[in-house]
C-alpha cells in the first residue's frame, strides 16, 4: 500500500468511527409515563405535608411533616395551591424531584391529577 493509500484508509476509518460514535450519542432518551411537561428524570417522591405561600421563596412551598424539610414547587398552579395553603392542613403530594432534593414537581395531590404551568 502506498503512503497516500495507506493516509486516505485511515482517516475513512477514523471518520466511520466517529460516524457511529455521534449517532449512538444523538438518540433521545426513552420518555417514561410521566405527566405532560414534566422534567425528565429525577427520583419518584412521596411528601406529607402543607403547602404554603412565601414570598421570600419566590412562590408556593411544601413543608414536610417528617422529617422537616421545605421544597420549592417548580410547577406552581395558583389557583389550587391558593386553595390548600388557606385550607392549612396536610396533603399527601406525589412527585419528582428534577433538579436537586428541594425542588418539586408535582404530579398527584391527595391521590388526584394535578397540572401546574
């Protein structure tokens, strides 16, 4: 094989291997059955507790009963969450938690569908 056949072969060898490599990384994830508009990924959570409105949050919080933490909802629907946080009791909320352990999306409030925007 002469030099400039021998440079030609390995740079197609080197441009199908990077061919193969890109579109193995291109191919979109698998979507769950998660609700429309929700993130993708993020670990399955079940909290007990209130909903509350503050300001200094930028929103509507949900404080967990046990153990005591407080995550920022990211898919704020007003006109429920209003409703709940003057109700002052604890709800049962399912969801995800996208982005970190304090943020929360939500997907079923006390066993109902919920859509936030």
């Amino acid at each position: 094989m002469t030099n400039k056949k021998a440079m030609l072969y390995l740079i197609l060898t080197v441009l199908a291997v990077a061919l193969v490599a890109n579109l193995g990384l291109a191919q979109q994830p698998a979507k769950g059955k998660s609700a429309p508009g929700a993130p993708e990924g993020g670990p399955q959570t079940t909290i007990q507790g209130k909903i509350i409105f503050m300001q200094s949050y930028g929103g509507y919080i949900v404080v967990s009963e046990t153990p005591h933490e407080e995550y920022k909802i990211i898919n704020e629907n007003p006109k429920v969450l209003a409703d709940l946080a003057k109700q002052d009791k604890p709800v049962t909320i399912e969801g995800r938690l996208p982005r970190g352990a304090y943020l929360l999306f939500i997907e079923k409030i006390n066993g109902k569908a919920y859509r936030g925007q």
